[in-house]
C-alpha cells in the first residue's frame, strides 16, 4: 500500500454564489462517502499565493463568455475549492478525478462547460517549503 502524505486538491471555477453552495454540498457529499482525512474550504479572493484568484483563473470568465456570447455574467465570479487530504497519491488521483465530476459530469462533452472550471494540486513531496505549508494548513488531518 502506498504511503499516506498530504495534499491539497485545487479547483476554480467561475460560478453564482448559488452554484457554489450546490457545488460545494455535491463535493462534501463525495467526500464524506470516502474514508480520507480531508478538510475543505472555498475561497473567493485570493489564492495563498501572492497572486489573486481573478488573475490566477483569468481564463474562466473568457470560457463563460465564449459559451454565451450575449449574455450578461451576473453574480458571477471566482471562487476556489480547497481540499486537503491525508491519502496516498493513487487514492488522491482518484478523489480529484471524483471531485471535478461533481462540477463537470461529462468531460468528454463538445460545448463549453456550464461552469467553466480548472483544478490542479499540491503534493507535501515537491518541496521542503510545500510540505512545511501544508502541514501548518492540514497536519491535524493525521
């Protein structure tokens, strides 16, 4: 069995505040159903980084747009589901995978997505720096 490390499971979205909370209900759901460690959370200003949300995902609005070109954005904006997870690195590929179902069911599908959305991670093994963070975020998941 591989070894348990954390990591933290990023998606960003461009979604209403209403998308979000259906979103966020779907992947505690999944989460909850699975016996890992995790904590999320979901940020709408700025990214632990120095760089801000709005710039980091500059793309999915573009991505909204492209899809409806007349339409008005509304209430829509950036926002950013952290997970961060004690498992092995199978089993988080597995629950990333899982997670970006939830907001997008069919991958393969021609059009433009409903909520335009990107994820990516962070694994406590890139760095000394990325292990020291992630611990200081997540260590009590062990």
């Amino acid at each position: 069995m591989p070894p348990e490390r954390l990591f933290e499971i990023q998606i960003g979205f461009y979604a209403t505040e209403e998308d979000t909370a259906r979103l966020t209900e779907g992947w505690t759901r999944l989460l909850d159903g699975r016996a890992v460690p995790y904590q999320l959370s979901v940020a709408r200003k700025e990214n632990s980084a120095s760089m801000p949300l709005a710039e980091f995902y500059e793309d999915l609005p573009r991505q909204w747009g492209f899809g409806h070109p007349e339409a008005d954005p509304g209430s829509r904006r950036i926002h950013q589901v952290r997970v961060g997870l004690l498992t092995s690195r199978p089993q988080m590929d597995v629950l990333r995978d899982e997670l970006t179902r939830v907001i997008c069911p069919d991958p393969e599908h021609n059009s433009p997505c409903s909520v335009p959305w990107e994820s990516g991670y962070t694994d406590s093994e890139e760095s000394p720096d990325t292990a020291e963070d992630l611990n200081e975020r997540y260590g009590h998941l062990r």
